[in-house]
C-alpha cells in the first residue's frame, strides 16, 4: 500500500501510523475507486489521498484534522476521513510533521 503512494500520501501515510490510526485505504485503481463510489478525479487516483477508520485513536483524528486546515484537504463522512495533500502542500506538511515529533518526543 505505501510504495504506491506518491511522497504527499507517503508523507500522510507515516503520519497516521505513527499516530496509530488505522488506514483503511490509499491508492486505488480506477476499477477499486468505481467500485467504492469514489469520484472519477480522486485523489486516491494518484496516490495523493489516504482514508483512516473512524475508530482510530482520538489524537490521530485531531493532528491530521489540524493538518486539513494547513492546506491538506479532509472530508470526515462515517465510517472513515478523508485525507489528501498535493505537491504544493507537501512543504508545508512535512514541516509540521517536524514539529508534531519534536513535541512527542
């Protein structure tokens, strides 16, 4: 699942493990996104786009969910979030990783 990431959802990726969320989809096929109902210009398409379960833990739900707001687009519809990043805010993304670890440390 990682390696067909692009950086962006490689970057997104990390995050959610390290923070113990579940993820429970990245990059799709076309056939997989059709089948799921996804949108035919998903980012999960390109790699760029990763869903985590509803039950995952609080704090992975609230720092990726403050991510969203830095440029990440989130959509939280049950049973799961939506997260995607683009090439553009990918810098600010992995600057914010930086920080997120130095204050788990």
């Amino acid at each position: 699942m990682f390696d067909s990431l692009s950086p962006s959802g490689q970057a997104l990726y990390m995050l959610a493990v390290a923070l113990g969320a579940r993820v429970t989809s990245a990059k799709r096929t076309p056939d997989e996104n059709e089948h799921v109902g996804g949108s035919p210009t998903s980012a999960h398409l390109r790699g760029d786009a990763i869903d985590i379960a509803a039950d995952s833990p609080p704090m992975a739900v609230k720092v990726l969910s403050v991510f969203g707001k830095g440029g990440l687009h989130t959509k939280g519809t049950a049973p799961h979030y939506h997260f995607e990043a683009t090439p553009l805010t990918l810098a600010l993304f992995v600057a914010g990783v930086v920080g997120i670890v130095k204050v788990l440390e």
